[in-house]
C-alpha cells in the first residue's frame, strides 16, 4: 500500500496547499469587506463557515493521505470518520441554508454548491472506506477526485461569497 501511496505524493502536496492557501484568502475576503453588517450570523454560519470547513477537510485529507506508513484499515478508517463527519455536516448545513429563508431566498445553486455536492463528496469517502481494501487503485482516484470536486466548490462558494458581499446594497439607514 505505501508504494500506491507514494505515487500521490505530489498531488496531496498541491491540493493540501492550494486548500490552506484559499482557506486564508477566504479569511481576508471576509476581513476586508468594508460593510461589515452585510453579514449576519445565519449567512456566516450557513455559507461562509461551511465554505472553510470544506477547505479544511481538504487540507485534512491531504494530510492525512501524506503521512506514511498508511495501510488498508488506517485509511478505511480515516474515510469512514470523515465521510460519517462530513455527512452530519451537510445536515447541519441544510438547515442553516433552510433559515435562510427569512433574509435571502435559497436557490438551486445555493443548495447544489453548498449541501448537495458536498454530501455526495462525503458519501464518497465514506463509500470508500469500504472499497479500499478490494480496489485500492480505484478508490485512491475516487478520493482524489473527491478532494478535487471538494476543493473546486470551496472555490465557487467564496467566490459566490465575494460577490455576494461586494454587490450587496446595504439594508437604508433608520432615520435620526
């Protein structure tokens, strides 16, 4: 196993890179935002943490898929308890999506790039979990792929996020 491993050396380098990096980037986005009011604590918790948290899983997984010594049961359980985590996740996530509601409509897009993709991606690690053993190769390129489709709606979320923030007009001013 450690030799199918080794061979994803430099992607996991690259990935695990590229996610910490966007993960701060994201942090400054949200810092610099000059209206600071345009954000409320049901569209920070149900867009822009999950936006970090997804970051952070990828970063997590390409830690974890570095270390050495790895051996079908560690990354069993390793996808196990990150696609159970991430799925629970995803349920928290729905419902702050569906409190949304009050201030901002949900759409399609909103659910697909923010719930629905991140979930199937969890439910793929942990569908792996179970294959590692019989098809590793496979597997490593289901999971790698996952962390890329992972990393690609990190990246669409806080761009959605960016412009979302920049462009909103901010709620008028009660009069003195």
């Amino acid at each position: 196993m450690d030799s199918l491993l080794g061979g994803w050396e430099n992607f996991y380098v690259i990935v695990g890179t590229t996610a910490g990096g966007l993960t701060g980037l994201t942090f400054v986005v949200i810092a610099l935002i000059r209206d600071a009011s345009k954000v409320t604590p049901t569209g920070l918790g149900a867009f822009i943490t999950p936006t970090i948290v997804h970051f952070g899983g990828v970063l997590a997984l390409a830690a974890f898929l570095s270390m050495p010594h790895q051996n079908p049961l560690s990354l069993s359980i390793g996808f196990g308890v990150a696609g159970v985590a991430g799925l629970i996740y995803c349920g928290f996530i729905a419902v702050g999506i569906r409190r949304q509601a009050v201030a901002y409509t949900p759409v399609l897009e909103d659910w697909l790039f923010n719930c629905i993709v991140p979930a199937l991606v969890y439910a793929l690690l942990l569908t792996a979990a179970v294959t590692i053993a019989v098809w590793p190769a496979a597997t490593l390129f289901a999971v790698a792929s996952a962390a890329l489709v992972t990393l690609f709606v990190g990246i669409h979320n806080a761009w959605d996020i960016a412009v979302f923030m920049a462009t909103r007009t901010p709620p008028a001013a009660p009069p003195k």
